[in-house]
C-alpha cells in the first residue's frame, strides 16, 4: 500500500487548507449577497426539496390530526368560553380602531411603523446539523423578498431573512447562535417601555436572550417582549415572547432577561414573511395611477379632432372649468 | 446508466437529510433528543471503502460544495470535512471489505471524526458558543448511535450493490 500522506498529497492538503480558510473568510464577509452559482444551486436543490416536503407535512399533519382527535371535546368546551368573549372584543376593537383612525387624521400622522404586508411561504428545509439554525422558504427575490425582512408564524415573530436566491431564500431563526443575530426589541408594562436587543439563546434553559436593558429599569417576569421597529427593517410590535427570569450582568452594567419564545421554533411548516411600510408603497402607487389618469385627459385638449367621442364626459366638465 | 445511479442516490440523501427527516426529527416533536442524519456521508464512505479511496474523495467534495451551499451558511467546511475525512477513514483493504462490522465500524468512527472536526469549527467561526457537555448527551450520542445503527445495517446490502455494479472485484 502507498504511504498514507506522501510529500505532494500533503502539498495538496496544504493547499486545500488555505482555500478552506479564504472561502471561510468570503463567506463570512458582511453584505455579501449569494453569487449566481450558490443561487442557481439553492434554486434548482429549492425546487427537489419542495416537491419533498409536500407529502412529508401531509403524513405528518395525518399523523397529528389522529392524535388532536383525542382533546377535541375540551378543546371545544374552552373555545366556546371564548367564543363569548370575542364578540364583546371585536365590538371594542372596531370602536377603537375607528378612534385611532380619527386620531391620526388629527393629528396628520403618515409614517406608521405597524403597517405592514404579508406573504405566505412554506418551509423547505431546515438545516440538518443543529448548528445552524436556519430554514428554507419557496419564496425568493422573483417575489420580492429581500434580505433582513421579518419572518413570522401566527404566534409571533420567528426569525429574519438571511440569504435570498431568485427562488428560494433561507431564514435565519432568533435561536440561531451567530454573533450577527441581533434584533432590536421592547417590553412595555404600565408606565414605560424597556428597550433592547435579542441575542441568540441561553446555554443552559434554551430561552431567547433579551440583552442591553438598562440596569435602572425594573424588569418583571411575564412582561410581552415584542419587536420595536428601530432597527429600521422590522415593523413594530410583533410578538416575540414573553420574560422568564432576570439577571445583572458580570459587570453589573446592564441586565440581561430570558425570554420564553411565543413561537414553536421547531414545528414549522408554513410561515409568513413580513414587508415593512406597504402602506407607503401602495400609496405611491395610487399616485402613479392618478398620474396615468391625468394623461388622457390632456390629450384630447390637445388634440380635439383625434377622437372626440372617446371621452364624452370629460369634454363638458372641461369646458365648465 | 448504471454509473448515474450512486450520485442519484446521494443528491436524493441530501434532499431527505433536510427535509422529509426534518418533518419527523423527534426535536420537531417536542423530545429533548437532536439527531443530526449523516446518511448521505455514510453512502460515501460506504463507496470510499468498498471501490476505493479515489471514489469517497471525489463524491466527498462534490456533495460537500452542494451541501455547504444549500444548508451551511459559511462556505468551505463541509467541503473540506466530507473530502478530508473520506479520505482519511476510506480504508480500502481486503480485511476491512471481507468484514462489515469492521465496515460498519470505520464508518462509525469517520461519523464522529467529522462531528467534531464541524463542532470546532463552528465554535471557531462564533457559529455556536454551546458547551460539550451540553450537547454531548442530547445531540452528537444519540447521532453517532443512529449513524452507527445505519452504517450497520447497510453495510451488507451496499456492498452486495457495488459488486453487483462493478462486477467481482474483491481481492
């Protein structure tokens, strides 16, 4: 048998390890976008896994639905004692909103960071070695998904976008331990509201870090952590969890609190990803349309003998101008 | 067409690994148990064993590219993992091909090497700040047994298949 390393495999060896370390410190570059090979990949290994993972879930939520059959009654029992309440509540909530709206008509208010739109996305796959927490959703930059925007479930926020392909994107989840996984967020009680950063999970219990809380600021246990809209990606108040337990830093500097996730960062098959400030967009866009309109009306003045009876309407209602 | 049939199976692996098996992982479900699948670096070490070294480096590099870019946010390690360790574990003998459980064992062994050569990285990298012993009971014990079951199991059978495909070239 050969030896196991002669001298030019070794060379080789060598010579792969400096590649490793270069590609390394490529990919770890900031804002590095994916290049067209990783992105015709991810696409093409995007499309496989879709086709996949659709009857995974359907064996999987057959599997779940005969288990659910169990608790149905006391599951319907409790969501009838809701049920009352919900009709007291939206009555409120339709009553508050209109006040709301009057308010900000008042008050000339534009810019609202709760504004947002959704799109609906299923999950492809999810990283296999726990190292990385990340996922892969079917939606990518053909349908207007970019980097950093916001991903939720119905319970609360999940994580941000992390890479885009033209097809499929990948998630990276607030439990993802990366040092760059840092997510502006706040907690309100009463009488003020605690601002600061969630950084990745705690070693020992598994829960969210909520960080960077000033020392002077009283933290209380099941107080809602929600994101804050300053990191200017995020829209505002979308549920993140709820607080568990406080500490002080080994500093004493700034305190640090755990945060039980509202969301199942485990079981996730469909997900929505989140645009911040649609309303803005959608009202340029009904400006533009405006624009459009005006166009043909213009014409016809300057141009009266072209096609008159196009436009019936609109020739009188200049003519009164 | 015979010769398409082996990275067929190993891309159809890569996809399983991160989807259909994600679906079931018994974290999804609830269980404190992480079982990280290694099936798809099993196969090619199972080929780097039994056609030779050549073949497991090959299949090491080209799936390790596919696997970085599709599930590893940092490119380069799986690459250099799966070549590097198929080539070291790929030994291809007489007396380890005659014996599957030693097959099965120098699998096993390559399973964990790559493990933690990954885990090293990744605390490296600032991928993950974990403790070992955090995760060694929860996450890589209960994966190198699964792994190790698998290898076992598919010893026998694989090696009947590269045979079948190759012809009787055992020495």
């Amino acid at each position: 048998m050969s030896p196991f390393f002669s001298n030019r495999r070794l060379i080789v060896l060598l010579v792969c390890l400096i590649f490793l370390v270069g590609l390394i410190g490529y990919s770890l570059s900031d804002q590095r976008g994916l290049s067209w090979p990783e992105q015709f990949i991810q696409d093409s290994v995007g499309t496989v896994q879709s086709v996949f993972s659709r009857p995974a879930y359907m064996i999987s939520n057959a599997v779940d639905s005969v288990n659910e059959l169990r608790n149905v009654y006391e599951e319907n029992q409790m969501l009838r004692s809701h049920l009352d309440e919900y009709a007291a509540l939206q009555s409120e909530l339709t009553q508050l909103q209109r006040r709301n709206d009057e308010l900000e008509e008042a008050m000339d208010v534009q810019d609202n960071l709760l504004d947002y739109s959704v799109r609906n996305a299923t999950v492809i796959h999810r990283s296999p070695d726990r190292w990385n927490e990340l996922i892969g959703i079917n939606l990518g930059a053909q349908h207007g998904i970019e980097q950093d925007m916001a991903v939720i479930t119905s319970q609360g926020l999940i994580g941000k976008i992390r890479d885009v392909s033209q097809f499929s994107s990948s998630v990276q989840l607030l439990s993802d331990q990366d040092a760059n996984n840092r997510i502006s967020a706040m907690a309100e009680s009463d009488d003020e509201t605690i601002y600061g950063f969630m950084e990745g999970i705690d070693d020992e219990t598994g829960h969210l870090r909520f960080t960077k809380i000033d020392v002077d600021i009283e933290v209380e246990e099941g107080m809602i952590v929600s994101t804050s809209g300053l990191g200017g990606v995020f829209p505002d108040g979308l549920t993140i969890g709820e607080i568990v337990d406080v500490t002080t830093d080994e500093y004493g500097l700034s305190q640090t609190a755990l945060v039980e996730p509202a969301a199942d960062y485990y079981h996730l098959d469909y997900v929505m990803v989140i645009e911040r400030g649609a309303s803005q967009t959608s009202l340029f866009d009904e400006l533009d349309e405006e624009e459009e309109d005006m166009v043909p009306q213009i014409d016809p003045e300057a141009d009266p003998d072209e096609d008159p009876a196009a436009d019936p309407e609109a020739v009188p209602e200049e003519g009164v101008e | 067409m015979t010769r398409f049939i082996l990275p067929a199976v190993l891309f159809f692996l890569l996809v399983f690994e991160g989807t259909v098996f994600q679906v079931f992982a018994p974290d999804n479900r609830g269980a404190d148990l992480e079982l990280v699948p290694r099936f798809m670096f099993i196969l090619i070490m199972l080929t780097g064993i039994i056609r030779g070294r050549s073949y497991s480096l090959f299949y090491g590099i080209i799936f390790g590219i596919l696997y970085d870019i599709v599930y590893s946010p940092v490119l380069g390690i799986y690459t250099f993992g799966f070549g590097f360790f198929a080539y070291l574990f790929s030994v291809s003998n007489s007396y380890v091909k005659r014996r599957p459980s030693v097959t099965a064992l120098l699998v096993t062994a390559a399973v964990i090497g790559l493990e933690y050569y990954l885990y090293g990285m990744m605390l490296l990298l600032g991928i993950t700040a974990l403790p070992h012993e955090a995760i060694f009971t929860s996450r890589l014990l209960p994966s190198f047994i699964m792994n190790g079951l698998l290898a076992a199991l598919l010893a026998v059978p694989v090696r009947a298949w590269f045979i079948r495909m190759d012809g009787a070239d055992m020495d």
